[in-house]
C-alpha cells in the first residue's frame, strides 16, 4: 500500500477538521445563549477528540500535520468567516443555514474518511485498534443532528415573508411586484 498517498489523504482531512472546528466555534458564538449553542460546543468537543485519534494514526504511520495544509485551511475558513459576516448582514437565515450546510459537508468527509480507512485496514496493520466502525456511527449522529438543525435554518431562511435581506420587495399582500423598473423579471433565465 502506498503509504505516502495515505498520510496525504489523513492531512487533507486533518487540515479539514481545523477548517470545521473554527467554523463551529465562530456558529456557536453567533448562536450564543440559544440552544444550538451548547449543541455546536458539544460537537466542537467530539470532533476535537477525533482530531487528535487523526493526529495518532498519522504519527503510527510515520507522519505528521502539514502545517502548509493546516495553514491552508486556517485561510479558507478565515475567507469563509468574512464571507459569511457579509452575508450575516444581508441575511442572518441564509447565512446560518449555509454554516449548517458546511458543517453538514464536511460530517459526510469525515464519514467517508472513516470508510476509507476501514476498508484499508487489512492491507495496512497499522490502521487496526482504531474503533472505525463506532467513530462512523458517531459520526452519523452528528450529522443527523446538524441535519435537523440546518433543514430548521432552511424553514426560516425561506419562510413567506421572510425579507430579511431586502434584496426583494414585492407586496406579497396584493401579488404586486413593486420592485424598481430595472429589468428584473424575477424569472430564471434570459
């Protein structure tokens, strides 16, 4: 087996885990005092936990943490953060359901991860003692709970009503659009 394609691949999905652990901490400070908060901190801790059984498969197999790739993901989460703080200012909703939908994206990584590496293990021993099939049913776990939170955010975000962004201002009321004559047929399309 190709040992350096494997510590590749667990340094992608460690330098992924910094990306997430970012992104829940800056969701759970906008969801302070709410009780998405105390469910995004305890993800935050599991995922910390796995973080670190990450960094022990790779020491097994004579790896270690690219700092060029967790630097990388250090970045990307930074843009994401000031991506979304404009969005947060245009559309809270979208913007919260978005982080969701990351969050949701990046479960399904880290449960494909998980696969991988279980379909591995008999080709390379050093992978064994690791309770791979446990962490991927955890990991369903949250999943599912960030799933119901995020299909939550999408009710609100898309609620009839719903203008947060201001971006669209037609009277719901009569069926009139009232938005300026710019040319905008509200359609898809030419």
């Amino acid at each position: 087996m190709p040992a350096d394609a494997l510590k590749r691949y667990l340094q992608d999905h460690l330098a992924g885990s910094v990306a997430a652990l970012q992104l829940m901490e800056t969701l759970a400070d906008h969801e302070r005092g709410l009780p998405l908060e105390q469910k995004l901190r305890g993800l935050h801790y599991e995922v910390t936990e796995e973080q670190e059984r990450l960094k022990a498969i790779l020491a097994r197999l004579e790896g270690e943490e690219s700092s060029l790739k967790r630097a990388a993901a250090w970045l990307t989460e930074k843009l994401h953060r000031a991506r979304l703080a404009l969005a947060e200012r245009a559309d809270p909703g979208l913007a919260r359901l978005e982080s969701l939908e990351s969050l949701a994206l990046g479960l399904q990584g880290k449960l494909a991860l998980y696969r991988a590496l279980e379909e591995v293990v008999p080709d390379e021993p050093r992978l064994g003692g690791y309770p791979l099939a446990a962490l991927q049913a955890r990991t369903l776990l949250q999943h599912a709970m960030v799933e119901q939170e995020r299909m939550a955010a999408a009710r609100t975000a898309f609620a009839q009503g719903n203008e947060s962004s201001g971006t669209d201002r037609r009277d719901t009321s009569s069926g009139m659009d009232t938005r300026a004559d710019s040319g905008d047929t509200g359609e898809w399309g030419p």
